[in-house]
C-alpha cells in the first residue's frame, strides 16, 4: 500500500531520463536513487527520451551483454526486477515521424515538445504509479521541457532531479556509477591518470517544481497532449475567469475553452448572465406550487432566442407552461454543471450558478464580475 506524497512506497515506480551521447548518466541517476539516498527509490521501470545517435549508445553501452553498464549496476546492488529494455527508448521524431540525430531547428524543438509532453502525460495517468524525472542529460532543451512538462502534469508524488557527480569522474566516459569493488579507470589526455572508480560520490539534486495539473482541463490529462495546448491551458487557468456566450453558435468559451452546451443548459446559463450584466439581484428557486410565471418567461425568451424562429420549442414550453418549479430550475443547474465540470475540472467553478444566503433566503447568481462577461455573434 503506498503512501501519498512518499513515491518509494508507489508500487509503480518510473525513472523518466533524457540522454544525449553519455548514457553514463542513467546509470549515475539510478545509482543515486536506488544506493545512494534514503529511503531508497528503486525504480521497478526506466525510460528514456533520446535522438537516433543517443538510442544506440544505450543500447551499446548499457543495454548490451558487453560491457553491459546497467546489468552490472543491478548486480553489483542487489537491483531487482528494474524493466529496462529496447521498448522503453523512446525516440525523438521529426513532423515527418523520421528519427532526429539532433535537435537543431525551430520544427524539432516543437516535434522535440510534444513527445515529450505527451509521454510525461502518459506516465501520470496512472494514480498508483510515482514518476521521477531527471534533466541532466540531453541537449538542454530537452531537459527544460522535461521540467516544464513535469510542472504541467506532475502529482504530489512525482519528483524532478539532477545528478551530482565528483571531480575527477564528472564527464569522464569510463565512469558509469561507484562500484563496489576497486575498479581503475583513466582521465582524459593530455594528463593521462588513474583513477579508483568505487571512490567517486554520486548524489541527487532535487528540484522543487511548481504543480499546474489541477487547473488544467480533464481531456488534456486524458488525451493526448501537445506542448503548447497544454501551456495555453495552464496559462487561461492562471489568469482571471472569462465567460463569452455565443448563443447562435450554442456554445460557450470559458477561460478561452471552447464548450458546446444543450440549449436547454445554455439558455439557463445566459438567463443568470444577462441579469449579472443588467445589475440585477440573484433568483431564490422556485417552488413545486405555485410555479414562477416570470421565470419561464426569461427562461424561455433565451431558449427561444437559441433555437431561432423555427426551432422545437415545444418540449420547453409544454414543460413551462404554467411557469417553472423548484425541479425544473435545479435540474438545469445541475446539469450545466456537470458538462462544465467535465471539460474544466476544478476551473469549472468561477462559470457555476452559485446559491448564497441561508434558507428559506437562498439565491442563485452567476458570480463572474459584469466585465468578465460578454456575447459574441457568429453563425453556426
């Protein structure tokens, strides 16, 4: 049973690295995480973001029966059940879906962007797993977007790092972790030396991130996910609520987030907006008996306003014939509600028809300032 907030404890536990040309630093972060702290993060899964050139120095260097780096890291600690296979390098792809040897361009940056966003997005879908990103390999515009990507979707239980290594053996490609036994590697020339590989100390920076996912709309978290979508998002999330009604197009755009609504919850929405625009005070409900005449009246004056002049008006006004009662008011309410929450997630709530006061003196208004509200006319 895991623990919130403590990611050892997650049963699904995830190392998310980028590498460019020194796969060393997978083996330096694992190290760091499963020898090195405590308590110890084994990771139970690897991946790796990388180019064309970058996958096969894994895959030689760490992945293959000699020298086999990552094989000898898990026997020389004890390192169980870690899956780090072929499967999961995952590799940079150009618009054209052709592998990139590097980043270099405007269009691979965002190509570059939007894998990695969608795969961080992947990896935090799963509530019982615990991700840990680290930046310190790969060109450093994959690290920033690592990092940013982490802030846009990260949960209380993931975490973003960089790996620490001493003098002499940072960026020495002999170095791939402290070994248990003596093991002599050289320096680089021109001043050729050797050095004790089980000597050198490796530890864990850790970065502290700020979470954005809780404002970011729910088909973002669950579908896929480009970069700058999902920016946009976290951006209309952060700024002040917006409401603009297009009653033509039946739709909405709250906080810059396109949502199509019934015309029944949309004409319950744009009644409460009006009267906020017109200064007036919020409605109590409706009674079951009597029912409130002047309710359906502006109710039905928006709902007609909707559907047009040859709209089905008829279910409406059959319901509301005799005006309109405590049932029919909430259920609108509820369900405007519901398809708000649904596409807004916790950002749903400035858009709410809110009830204040204590009974029997309950009244219901939509709260948004006068000025953060306004009509657009378009054609369907």
């Amino acid at each position: 049973m895991f623990v919130p907030n403590q990611p050892h404890t997650y049963p699904r536990r995830i190392l998310l690295t980028a590498c460019g040309l020194t796969p060393q630093i997978i083996t330096e972060t694992v190290y760091a995480l499963a020898v090195a702290r405590s308590p110890a993060f084994v990771p139970t899964e690897i991946h790796v973001l990388t180019t064309a050139e970058g996958a096969e120095q894994v895959r030689l260097c760490l992945l293959s029966e000699d020298p086999g780096w990552f094989s000898r890291l898990c026997r020389d600690y004890s390192l169980e059940r870690i899956r780090f296979t072929e499967d999961n390098i995952h590799l940079l792809k150009d618009d054209s879906g052709n592998d990139l040897s590097d980043i270099r361009t405007e269009t691979d940056n965002e190509c570059a962007a939007d894998i990695i966003t969608e795969l961080v997005r992947a990896l935090t879908a799963d509530p019982d797993s615990a991700l840990h990103v680290s930046i310190a390999g790969g060109r450093k515009t994959m690290g920033f977007y690592l990092g940013y990507a982490l802030s846009l979707f990260g949960r209380p239980q993931d975490r973003l790092s960089h790996v620490l290594v001493s003098a002499p053996f940072e960026s020495n490609r002999e170095f791939y972790y402290p070994t248990r036994q003596r093991r002599v590697i050289y320096t680089s020339p021109p001043e050729v030396r050797p050095l004790d590989a089980s000597t050198a100390t490796v530890t864990l920076a850790e970065i502290p991130f700020v979470r954005l996912r809780h404002g970011l709309p729910q088909e973002l978290l669950k579908g896929k996910a480009r970069f700058l979508d999902v920016v946009r998002a976290a951006q209309l999330a952060l700024g002040p609520p917006h409401l603009e009604l297009d009653l033509p197009g039946r739709r909405i755009r709250a906080g810059g987030v396109e949502i199509r609504l019934p015309p029944a919850e949309l004409a319950f929405l744009s009644w409460f907006a009006r009267r906020r625009l017109g200064g007036l005070e919020g409605l109590q409900c409706p009674k079951d008996e009597p029912k409130e005449p002047s309710y359906a009246r502006e109710f039905l004056r928006e709902y007609r306003g909707i559907l047009g002049k040859l709209g089905p008006t008829d279910r409406a006004e059959h319901a509301l014939r005799n005006g309109m009662d405590k049932s029919y008011f909430l259920e609108r309410r509820s369900r405007l509600h519901k398809l708000l929450r649904k596409r807004l997630g916790h950002q749903a709530e400035p858009y709410f028809i809110h009830a204040g006061g204590r009974r029997p003196y309950t009244t219901y208004e939509l709260r948004l300032p006068p000025e953060q509200i306004c009509y657009i006319e378009t054609k369907n």
